[in-house]
C-alpha cells in the first residue's frame, strides 16, 4: 500500500523502521494522534512544517481505501 512512494515511507535506517512522511523524520502515527485529540490538519502542519498537505492527503485517501477493502 504505502510501500515506498513519495509520501510515505519506512527503512530501518529512518527511525528504526517506523513508517514517516518522506524525506522527514515525522512518523504516520503521529497524524492520526493529532486527529485522535481533536487536532485539525492544518495544527499538525503547523507543527511539522516538513511534512506537506500532499503527503498527508495521500496517507488519509490509502488509509481510507486500505480499510474499505478490507471491509468489502
């Protein structure tokens, strides 16, 4: 699904294997902590200003595409 693309990404050289934002250190999780909290998009933006709206667009339409298959 997210493997290796432009937005997403996860080696063990970067942060031990967790799954970031490209060419950043912020970790996936660490968006959907936001959301949980009740944290809007552009907070998380403001507070990771090296991830961009694209990368996190694209994480939200996978996630949401990976779980409607799973439930179909």
């Amino acid at each position: 699904m997210f493997r290796d693309s432009k937005f997403i990404s996860k080696s063990s050289d970067v942060m031990g294997g967790t799954t970031v934002f490209t060419n950043t250190r912020v970790p996936v999780q660490t968006l959907l902590d936001y959301l949980k909290a009740g944290e809007s998009i552009d907070d998380f933006l403001d507070g990771f200003p090296t991830v961009t709206r694209e990368q996190v667009i694209y994480f939200l339409e996978e996630l949401g595409r990976s779980l409607l298959s799973v439930a179909a």
